[in-house]
C-alpha cells in the first residue's frame, strides 16, 4: 500500500483539546473511482459480544470455543482517535463505534471523549455516534453523553419477548432494552433510531406491531432486510422480506407517505405517516442497493481499512501505526485505498441468487467488521 505520489492533506501536531483538522484542496479532495468521497467511518472497538444473534453471531460459530482477538491485537484508543484524525482531514464528518458489542470494551468514554476533540477542516466537530444491542444502555447512557456521544440507534429485532430471546439467543429480555432505551432519551442521547433486522418467518409477524408501538414516540424505527453479511448466518433468499413488502404491511393499517431523504446518500428511505405520526425508514440492503452513494469506510478493531461491507481482504494500517509511520504517511495509504476503490457489491447482486459474489470468495464477519 504506498501513495507516494498522491498528494495529501499535512495533518496539523496537537493543538490544545480540539484538533482541527486542515482544509482539502482540489487536489486533496479525496473521491474513489465511482467519484464517491470519503464521509463516514465506522469504528469497530470490539468483535466481542454479550448477544448471539442468529443472523449475525450464531452460536454454532461464535461458541464456547471461538478465537475472539487477543488484546495485544485490538487497536488502543490512541491509536483509533490517530485514525480518526486523519479520517477527518480527508472528510470524514461522521464516526460510528460498533462492533460485536462497543458498549463491552472497557472505558469507552474515554474514546468518545478523544474524538469529541476533533474538527473538520470546516471547524465543526464530528457527529459521534453508536450501534449498540442496548443491553448497557441504562447503565451507560448518562457517562455515553457526557463524555461527547450524540446519538445512539439500537438494535432491537420485536416486543414480543420470546421471539426477541430467541432472536438473541441468550435468553434476554425485551425490557431490559426498552429501560435502556428510555435512559438513552431522557440523557438527550437522540434523535435515537432503532434497527429492526427482519427475517421472514422468524419476527416478521411483528413489523406492524414494532411500527404501532413506536409510532409518535421520539424514537425513529428503521426495518433492515436480512443480509448475507459473512459465512455463518445461513443466510438464503427466501429470508429476506423486501422492505417494499415491509411497506405495504405497515400501509394498510398505518398509511405512510415517502419524505425526501435528508442527505444524498442516506441509506434509509424515509417514510413518515399521514396522519403526523412520526416516520420510519426502510434499508433495503438487498433488494435496492445504495453502492452509487455509498461514502463509508470501515476499520476493523485490529485496524484493518475495509472499503466495502462485503470486502474480502482489509487494508493493513496497524502495521502503519505500529512501525513509527507518520501520520503523512498513513494519511497517504488511506488517501491510495479510496482512491482505487470500486466496490459496488451489492449492486453486482447475482441475478440467480440475490447473493453477494464476494472476491476470492471470501466473506468477513458482520461482527468483526463493524456493522
Ligand atoms: N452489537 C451492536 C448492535 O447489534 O447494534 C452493533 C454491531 S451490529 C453488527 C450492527 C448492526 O448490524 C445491528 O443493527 C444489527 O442488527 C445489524 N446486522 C447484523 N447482522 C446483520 C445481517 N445479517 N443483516 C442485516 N443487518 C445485520
Ligand atoms: Fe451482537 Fe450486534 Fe451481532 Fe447481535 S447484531 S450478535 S448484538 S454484534
Ligand atoms: Fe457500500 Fe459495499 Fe454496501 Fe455497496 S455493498 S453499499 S459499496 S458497503
């Protein structure tokens, strides 16, 4: 990975609390082949978790025997923020922490709080955000949001506590999310979306009743088709509940009307009711792809760059870190990944399956990716 000949931003040495990052220039504007820019990272600070979801950690794969990465491995905090720092001066303006579950490596906080320091080149601090189960949640939020987070989305899959403990597969209860939930409100920790992953014949049943019970509350519901995200979630076609179908469901008892996105490029189709009651969005991960816009990039808790939900190789960058490289030089490799990228997978569906054709035919894990 070498990008000698690409010009890159100087990243300015620490000044005080708040690191501004520098402003791009024509020739520094970072885009990748497609002339999509670099605007979203998403910070995977763990591949552990508490859940064992069935489309995402099966407990099968993810059991008592598992090779979970061994702490020397993980990036340090110091580390993360360097790469966020440098992240920013190439445009990034969005930060997500995830995993596997964030909310289980130790102190946190103190990450939140390093990244609250950064600035855009324009002067505006990053919008820091979280994935999280919610299971820490009424622990957590209060020192979550005063360490600098703004907003959460939490993932909770129905209200109906047997499909929801078994959808989880270690037995948790639904309420125990929905107390962390209202925790995550009352701390201001919002607007708070809400990830429903649906799987046909497991919790769709429970669509229209998430969408009754969330409706003209502050919480924004989001329905996520089921994707074939790694190898181990036995993912096949027939799962998957096109979110136009999620639509209609919803429609007939609760009629909804389409709203303009808020940004290009929002992977969300916003629909909100017609009767005022708040809005929903829908992912169609599968069915509609959303690769034309798609400005994210992922590193994985051990510091691997990946440019694509379905890459099969990431790029190394805890090596850069690690072996006295300056941040010029590590600014440069990432600034040479984006540009060569022509992800596009999801877009590249096969017509026969609907499934992901991967490279070298190889699939990285949801939970060691950061989802
Ligand atoms: N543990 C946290 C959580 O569950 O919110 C953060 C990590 S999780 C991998 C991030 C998001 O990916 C969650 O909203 C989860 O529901 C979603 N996800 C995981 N596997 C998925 C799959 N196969 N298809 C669609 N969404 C998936
Ligand atoms: Fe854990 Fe999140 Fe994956 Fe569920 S979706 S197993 S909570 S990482
Ligand atoms: Fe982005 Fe890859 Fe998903 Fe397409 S398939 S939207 S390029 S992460």
């Amino acid at each position: 990975m070498s990008g000698a000949l690409i010009p890159v931003h100087p990243i300015e040495p620490l000044a005080g609390a708040v690191q501004v990052a520098p402003a791009p220039t024509p020739e520094t504007r970072l885009v990748d082949t497609f002339d999509r820019p670099l605007h979203d990272l998403r910070l995977s600070v763990t591949d552990r978790c508490n859940f064992r979801c069935v489309y995402c950690m099966p407990k099968e794969v993810f059991g008592k025997d598992f090779a979970f990465m061994p702490r020397d491995e993980m990036l340090s905090f110091e580390e993360m923020t360097r790469l966020a720092r440098i992240s920013v001066a190439h445009g990034v303006e969005k930060i997500r922490l995830t995993g596997g579950e964030p909310l289980l490596r130790k102190g946190l906080e103190e990450l939140i709080e390093m990244l609250a320091a950064l600035r855009t080149p324009a002067g505006r601090p990053v919008d820091i955000a979280l994935t999280t189960n919610g299971s820490g949640l009424s622990l957590k939020a209060q020192a979550l949001k005063d360490a600098g987070l703004k907003r959460v989305t939490v993932s909770l899959d129905s209200l109906d506590d047997a499909t929801f403990r078994a959808m989880n597969d270690v037995n948790f209860p639904v309420a125990r999310i929905l107390a962390g939930l209202e925790a995550a409100h009352a701390v201001g920790l919002g607007p708070i979306k809400i990830n429903m992953v649906v799987k046909r014949g497991q919790n769709d049943q429970d669509i229209v009743n998430m969408a009754r019970h969330f409706k003209g509350t502050p919480y924004i519901l989001r329905f996520i088709e089921f994707m074939d995200v790694g190898t181990s979630n036995g993912w096949d076609m027939g799962a998957v509940l096109p979110s136009s179908e999620v639509r209609d469901r919803i429609h007939a008892e609760l009629p909804l009307e389409e709203m303009a996105p808020n940004y290009t490029g929002e992977t969300s189709r916003r629909w909100r009711y017609q009767d005022g009651g708040g809005e929903i969005g829908l992912i169609s991960s599968v069915t509609q792809s959303f690769c034309n816009t798609c400005s994210r990039a992922r590193v994985s808790t051990d510091g691997k760059l990946f440019t694509c939900l379905f890459a099969s190789e990431g790029h190394d960058l805890r090596e850069l870190l690690r072996n006295g490289s300056s941040d010029e030089e590590i600014s440069a490799a990432m600034g040479a990944v984006w540009r060569q990228r022509t992800d596009r997978a999801s877009q590249l569906r096969s017509a026969q399956t609907g499934a992901v054709r991967s490279p070298g035919g190889k699939r990285i894990e949801m939970s060691y990716i950061g989802g």
